[in-house]
C-alpha cells in the first residue's frame, strides 16, 4: 500500500497574501506546510508564530 503525504508548497510567504494563505494552512488537513519566501527574518517570524498553535 502506498501512503500519501498531502503537503502545501507556498511562495511569498514572508508577507502580505502569501503570510496569510500559510496561516489558514494550519487549519486544513495537510501533512507539511513548505513556505518559501525570499526574506528570511520575516519567515522565521511567521513560522514562530504558526509554533504556538
């Protein structure tokens, strides 16, 4: 039997439509959420934020 990962990739996702569509991510049934964005304190500012749910 195969198993399946169901896995969001998000670009832009240090800012603006891109931040809020990873946040709304967290509700839905995925396994990984991959967030790529090209300013990395403003990424690894969302990802704490996202840590605490």
């Amino acid at each position: 039997m195969e198993v399946k990962k169901r896995i969001a990739i998000i670009t832009g996702a240090s800012g603006g439509i891109g931040r809020e569509f990873t946040r709304l991510m967290t509700f839905e049934n995925v396994d990984e959420i991959w967030a790529i964005a090209r300013n990395q304190t403003k990424l690894v500012a969302l990802k704490k934020s996202l840590e605490t749910k």
